[in-house]
C-alpha cells in the first residue's frame, strides 16, 4: 500500500515536471516568434533606408549642382554677422583641425574592452541557461525510464 501511494506521488511529480518544462518551451518558442517578426520588420527598415539612400545618391549623381544650393551658398557668404560666422567655424572645426580623429579613436579602445567583457558575460549565462536545461531534460528522462521499469 505504501509502495502504490509513493508510484503515484512519483508520478504527480513527473507530471509537473513535464507540464513545467512544456510551459517554458512554449515561452522560449513565443520569444523566438517575437524576435523573429521584429528582426523581419527591422530588416525591411533597413531595406527601405538603403533604397533611399541609393536613389538619393542617384539623384546627386545626376544633378551634381542645383541652383537651390548655389542660392544658398551665396546667401550664407554674404551674410557675415557674427554669430553666423562663430556658428559657421565652430561647425566646422573638428573637420579642419585634428580633433575630430581624436574624438573617433579616443573611444575605441574602451568600446572594445566593453564589448569583450560583455561577450564574455553573455556567454556564461547562456552556458549556465543550457546547462540547467540540459540537466533538467536529463532528470527527466531517468524518472520517466525508472518508472517504466519498475
């Protein structure tokens, strides 16, 4: 008698384990779909930014000079009040001096260190998460062979 109650509590257990386990596998497969549509929408952006970029630089292509431009230049030359002559400079500073090629590679070095660490970081949760998985899967299938043996 003791023997049938501690089968069929061993089986409950295996039970909740198995619906434990369906649950988080219908989780990981409802993220899997949600990355996936909003990796495709994201891809079309990208598809969509590219085709305008090329028929911008198309356009450039073919009209190299427009007179709006032209117009403009002009204006902005005549016109030399002091604040648009310190905007003018300022705007086009890091590009005459050697600023803006300490202001590119001055970070790098840090991005890179920052990058590795969290590869590193990401890589041992996901080696922790398969793992427990793994176990997990395996704890199951020694219940479930136990059972059926006995």
């Amino acid at each position: 008698m003791h023997e049938a109650g501690s089968d069929e509590n061993g089986r409950q257990q295996i039970r909740t384990r198995a619906e434990r386990t369906e649950q988080v596998a219908g989780s990981i497969l409802e993220t899997q779909l949600q990355r996936r549509k909003v990796v495709g929408c994201l891809l079309q952006v990208y598809a969509l930014q590219l085709t305008l970029f090329g028929l911008l630089a198309l356009f450039v292509h073919v009209h190299p000079i427009l007179p709006l431009d032209v117009a403009i230049t002009r204006s902005f030359q005549q016109n030399q009040t002091p604040w648009l002559r310190i905007t003018m400079l300022a705007i086009s500073y890091p590009g005459n001096s050697l600023l803006l090629p300490a202001l590119v590679l001055l970070p790098a070095p840090f991005k890179l260190l920052t990058l590795g660490s969290e590869r590193s970081r990401l890589t041992k949760k996901k080696f922790h998460v398969s793992s427990n998985a793994f176990f997990h899967a395996f704890q199951l299938s020694c219940d479930c062979t136990t059972l059926h043996h006995c």
